[in-house]
C-alpha cells in the first residue's frame, strides 16, 4: 500500500462535553477521491478545520506528506500543499476573477515583498492564473468582479485559485453546492480528472456525485467514523443505512 | 472609460496644485504659496495613512503619532544644531544638523521602527479595537511630548532658520514649495505603484479577506504589517516637512485631532483612492482659510461637506469627479 498523503491519527476534539471529533483515524491515499459524508452536525466541518489547520485537535496527531502538522496554522499547511475550498466560497470580492487568480499564483510563488512590479503585468503569475480558469471553464470571465459571480461560479474560481497552488492534496467542502445539475455534472467531470494529479479530500452532501466520484467513502456520524470503504460497500453498510442513509437508499 | 478620466482629474489636480503657487509667485503672494505648501505636506501624510487604510483597510486613528516623530525628529536635530549642543555624548558623540536630507532619513527611520512596534502589537486586534489601540498609542506620544521638558515641553520647539536643502534657498516660499510638491509626487508614485505591485495585490486581498489570503499560504499579519511601516514612514517624512514649514514643533504634531483630520482627507477625496487625499488635504485648507475668518465654528461646515460625502459620494471627491473604481489590471 502507498503511503499516504494524509493522515489523522485518532484526533479528537471537545466542545465543553460535546465530542465534535472523537478519535477520527482517515487516511487520503494519492490518486484517490475519498469522500467524507454524515449528517448535519456530524461533525465534518469541525474535522476539516482541524485538518486545515484553523483549530488544533485536544488530541491525535495529523500527519500531511511525511511531516507532523498538528501544530501548524493554516498558512503553513497551504504552503505544505494543502489546497482548500470554502463550503460558504471565501474570495476577494471586490477583485476580478483573474486577480484572484493571480492571487493564488502569487502564493504558490511566494515572492510577495515586491513592491514595485506590476502584479498583473507579470507574465509568468497571469499564465498560470488564465491556465487554471481555463480549465474550470471561468476564462470568458476573468474580468469580471468576483461580486457579480453567480454562487456557482465562485466555488469554480476557488477551484481555479486552489489548482494555482498546485497542492499536493485537496481538501474541498462541499464545491457542488449551489451549482445547479448541469454544473454539478460538469464538476464532477472535472475532479474525475483531478485525482491523478493530487488526491482529494471531499466532504459533500450530493451523493449522486459521491457515489461517482468517491474511490473511499468515510461516514461520520456523532463526530465518530462509524465506516470507511468503497462506495458499494457503503451502501451495503447496515449502520449507514440505519445512521445516515435512511430508507431511500 | 473611468479609469482614463480618473486620470485626467489627477493630472488636473496637480497642475492647480502645482500652477497655484507659481501663479502666487508672480504676483508676489507668498502667503498663498505657503497655504498650497501646507496642503502638499499635509496631503503626504494623508498619502502615506492611504495606504494602511484605503489599501489595507486599517484605520489608524494613531497616525499623527508618525507625522509628530517626523516633526520632533527635525525639531530634537535643528535645536542640538542651532544651540550648538550635542544629541549625544556618551558612548558615541552625535550631533544635531540642519541638513535636510539627514533630517529626512532620521525621520523615516524612527517613524518606521515605531510603526513596527505599534503595527506589531495593533494588528493583533481588529476593528474598533484597532482604531482605539491606535488612538491610545497616540495620546501616550502626545503626553509624553508634552511632559518632556527638554524639548520644549508643552510649549514646544522653536526653529530659528528653516533647514538646508543643497543648492537651494529653502527660506524662499517657492523653492520650499518645490521641495514639498517633489516629495508629495514621490510619495504618490511609490503608493501608485505599489498600489499595483505583488505586495499590493496581497494587501488588497488581505483587506477584503484575511482567510483568503491565508489560503493561498500568505501570512495577512505580516502583509499588513508592512504596509503599516510603510505607511508611518511616509507620514513621518510629512511631518518633518511640516515642521520644517512652520519653524516650529509642538505636542499638537501628536494629537489625536490631527489624526483624525489625516482621516478627515481621505473620506472627502475618497478611501483607496490615489489622489484622494490630496483632494481631502487641499478642501481642508481652503476651507479652513476661508469659512476660519468667518467663524471659529468652520469645522461645522466641514462636518456637514463629510456627511454629504459620506452619504451620497462614496467614493468621495475623487469619485464623484471620475466615477466608480474599476478593478485596476
């Protein structure tokens, strides 16, 4: 078995006496998607922050490319390679697509302290930027104001912002929301293709997309992972079934 | 479209702020050339407070604190000069001048420190907690200047003689103006360009953003620490300048008033915008000049132009001449 990119080592983490995260053990493995589903208030959004690194888990370790980050902040797991999209789509509104782009590019490049050059003038940073909406199908747009962007459209330019990064893993919470079935359709296409150049970490409540996408499937349910397997496997689970699932499925 | 027009209001702007005093000149009015001087130097300051708050969104109400350094700065080196009494003796012998490029780097690099070490512990608050940390660090400058005896005190500092400028006669209006006007226009080239540079864009971001930039593995803090420092440096040149304008340093360099008129510019010529404050700085004096020998209760009318603006221009003068900002590419 290859090793893994990601790791949590039994991480758990308290609200007062509510266990938001109670010994989570998941492991993303390079070129797979594994999905991370459950309930509302499972817990999901808790375990990716810690993966992120805005909060530090009370217990266990994280592990990302060989390195212990559990201590580390979100800046540095971004420079480790950690690419992250936003459930609710956190960009610079007032920028144009392409600057946020360019905005992506200038971070993976680093050289910030540079006071004088024309950032958008800079030709090697503005074709990374257009490569990566060209590939999330946003090039026609990258004047506009990323204010005017439908929902939609945001989660395909955080997408776009994080390829810039060039990660070596994805962690995206839930980037088919509010797009709609065909765009839905198209971005599940889309992160098909994106497996093989670094794995991802996807928390999603579209199943019909998980269950296309998803190499693994992990279920959280009271913050606890009660399965982990193929999405056949999965839905042939009893307790997902009884837990999350429900009749229809 | 607005963009190019935007231009041609801040070309417009500078050659009125430029044809003004030569005009003055000519016709033998020194007093006018001073007034066009005063709004040079203190639209500097407001250039280099543009920077931390229209770029960086932090409204510092601490920036008379940098613009005071640069006035004391002259003050403490023209006085050890024109008393013929060292700064220093003990461990290395330093002593004051009247040269004003010495002045200058003094001024900048003090104001600089200081706006690291007040940046530093600032920024780790936000919002109206950031603006009170600022306005606390500038009361604590302004007492302390005026409980400082050897330096003048509350009463602050006379300058006999403006400084040296080589090759000028800076006791001439005009050729005092020169050099405020060429250090007004340098300060607005480095916000321009900085404006659009890498760090720029970051800065931008960091304003509208913190978690975005974060995202893209940059550190805000440190990002917005910078264009703090920068933005002090810039404030403390002005402040040295002005200093140099009026002979005379005193506590009020300090107050917490003077920050909030550096404010006061930028909202009138408009928040981020480049020449707003120098529009903001030359409003300011004109109407000072003018509605002050009507009434000592001018700044009434200044309150009800910044309610007018605030309400229906928001991007201020600037803005209501040349039109919304357009995303700069």
């Amino acid at each position: 078995m290859t090793e893994p990119i990601l790791r949590t080592d039994s991480i758990t983490k308290y609200f007062g006496a509510v266990k938001a995260s109670q010994d989570v053990s998941i492991e993303l493995r390079p070129g797979e998607i594994h999905a991370l589903i459950g309930p509302n208030g499972a817990g999901k959004s808790t375990l990716i922050k810690q993966i992120a690194g805005n909060m530090t888990p009370d217990a266990g370790r994280i592990w990302f490319d060989g390195r212990d980050v559990t201590q580390l902040g979100t800046v540095a797991r971004a420079r480790a390679g950690l690419g992250r999209t936003f459930q609710i789509s956190s960009l610079a509104m007032e920028y144009t697509v392409l600057q946020n782009v360019v905005l992506g590019a200038l971070g993976r490049d680093g050289g910030v302290m540079s006071f004088l050059r024309p950032a958008m003038k800079d030709k090697a940073l503005v074709a990374e930027a257009e490569a990566a909406l060209e590939r999330v199908g946003l090039i026609d747009l990258k004047s506009t104001r990323t204010a005017d962007l439908s929902h939609g459209q945001r989660r395909q330019l955080e997408v776009a912002v994080a390829l810039t990064l060039r990660p070596k893993a994805f962690l995206m919470d839930e980037p088919m929301a509010g797009l709609g079935a065909s765009g839905s359709k198209r971005l599940t296409g889309f992160l098909d293709g994106l497996r093989a150049e670094a794995p991802i970490l996807l928390v999603e409540h579209d199943m019909d997309a998980v269950f296309a996408l998803a190499d693994r499937i992990s279920v959280l349910v009271y913050g606890e992972v009660i399965a982990t397997g193929t999405a056949a496997e999965i839905r042939a689970n009893p307790d997902v079934r009884t837990a999350y699932l429900g009749e229809d499925a | 479209m607005t963009m190019i027009r935007e231009t041609y209001v801040n070309a417009a702007i500078m050659l009125l702020l430029l044809g003004i005093p030569v005009w003055a000149h000519v016709a033998g009015q020194p007093f006018t050339i001073t007034l066009a001087t005063k709004v040079a130097i203190l639209a500097m300051a407001g250039v280099g407070l543009n920077i931390a708050l229209g770029l960086g969104g932090m409204v510092s109400l601490g920036h008379a604190v940098f613009f005071g350094i640069g006035g004391y700065s002259m003050g403490i080196l023209a006085h050890h000069a024109q008393t013929f009494t060292p700064l220093m003796e003990v461990p290395l012998l330093i002593e004051g001048t009247k040269f004003m490029p010495v002045i200058w780097v003094v001024a900048v690099a003090v104001s600089a420190l200081v706006a690291l070490a007040i940046g530093a512990l600032s920024l780790r608050t936000g919002g109206v907690y950031f603006i009170m940390i600022t306005l606390a660090f500038g009361q604590m400058f302004y007492y302390f200047a005026i409980s400082w005896p050897a330096y003048g005190g509350e009463d602050g500092l006379s300058i006999f003689v403006r400084n040296d400028f080589p090759g000028l006669n800076t006791l001439v209006p005009i050729q005092f103006f020169a050099i405020a006007f060429v250090a007004l226009s340098l300060s607005l080239t480095l916000s321009h360009l900085i404006a659009r540079s890498r760090f720029g864009l970051a800065l931008g971001a960091a304003r509208q953003n913190a978690e975005r930039v974060q995202t893209v593995g940059l550190d805000p803090m440190r990002v917005k620490l910078v264009a703090f420092v920068i933005s002090g440096a810039i404030t403390g040149l002005a402040g040295a300048l002005f200093a140099d304008l009026n002979r005379f340093v005193a506590p009020t360099m300090f107050s917490w008033h003077l920050s909030g008129e550096l404010i006061i510019f930028i909202i009138l010529g408009g928040i981020g915008r480049l020449f707003g404050p120098v529009v903001g700085a030359g409003l300011f004096i004109l109407l000072e000049h003018f509605l002050g020998g009507l009434s000592e209760f001018w700044l009434i009318y200044v309150g009800a132009i910044l309610l007018g603006v605030v309400l229906f221009a928001r991007g201020g003068l600037i803005g209501a001449l040349s039109g919304r900002e357009v995303a700069h590419d």
